[in-house]
C-alpha cells in the first residue's frame, strides 16, 4: 500500500511492525470530513461516488483490494474531493493477483458494507468492493443501509432475503438510478 500513488488514495508515510507482530502504518493527515459525517444533496453524494469508482478501477488494476469499504473509509478533503483510507490489511493481492481469504480476520470489516462471502470468510476478490460500493451508494441514495441486523442477521439476509429496491424506499431513487 505504501507504494500507491494516486489522488484518490491515502499516502502511507511509514509502516513496520511492533515487537508483539502487529502491523503498523502511518498515514498522510487529511483535513475535511468523512462521507458518514458529510451531508451531501444527491447530485454531489452521486459525483463523489463516480470519483470513488474511478479510484477503485484504478485500485484493482494495480492489484489492490481496499476490503474495509464503508462511509467512514471514504474521507472529503476539504475541496470535496474523496480519498479512500484505513484499508483492510488483508485486501492487498498477491503477486499472481490471485484473491485473498479474510481468515482470522473475517469480522474487520463493517459487516452491513461487507459481501456475503467476506463475512464468511471466503476468497475475495475485487467484487468485494463493488459490492460495499452498492451498499453505500444504496445508502447514500435512501438515507439507510440495505441490510441492518447482527453479523449473522445480516449474513442470513443477503443469503434470503432479495436486496431492496432504492424506490421502495420512503426517499425513493429516480427510476434511472
């Protein structure tokens, strides 16, 4: 991660690992607000999604997962311009691009924003993202994720339960959308 270098990507400024084993890095100081805080009309919560799907194309075409997708993992600069941070540590590919395993670390993610197959610990894969992508853009559409409940209330959910419609939603979503 710390090889990255792209505006719509946190600069990691150092990293190591401390005596117990645990990773660490440092990033960037970043002035402005996350998109969980920010109160943004539709129009601008839709060209902030663009620039952060832009970002993930890029992401994945260098290897990357970012893994830990959510509305507080996507920060506004103070210009408005977004900036994925606080990546999963497991979301990097190997080498060969193959995907990784959440593994111990299965639950790290925000569970509402987090694919079926993260939560249960299978292989993930750039479409991981997307659909965290789905999730805060459903969210930012009707003002509420699309699933809420427990780890495994949620898991039981997208497994059963068909994802809701942004127009059923009390602040429908223009039907283009």
């Amino acid at each position: 991660l710390a090889a990255l270098r792209h505006p719509g990507v946190v600069r990691i400024l150092d990293h190591g690992v401390l005596e117990d084993g645990l990773p660490w890095y440092a990033m960037e100081q970043l002035h402005g607000q996350t998109l969980r805080t920010a109160r943004l009309a539709r129009r601008r919560a839709l060209t902030v999604l663009r620039q952060v799907c832009e970002t993930l194309a890029w992401l994945h075409g260098e290897g990357v997962v970012h893994s830990d997708l959510k509305p507080d993992n996507i920060f506004l600069r103070e210009d408005g311009t977004p900036v994925l941070v606080d990546f999963g540590l497991r979301g990097a590919y190997g080498a060969g691009r193959e995907a990784v395993s959440a593994g111990d670390n299965l639950l790290a993610g925000t569970a509402m924003y987090t694919a079926p197959e993260q939560i249960q610990g299978r292989f993930v894969d750039a479409r991981a993202d997307l659909y965290s992508l789905g999730c805060i853009l459903f969210e930012q559409l009707t003002g509420r994720p699309p699933f809420l409940g427990s780890v495994w209330e949620l898991v039981e959910a997208q497994k059963n339960t068909p994802a809701p419609r942004a127009r059923a939603s009390p602040v429908a979503a223009p039907p283009l959308l």
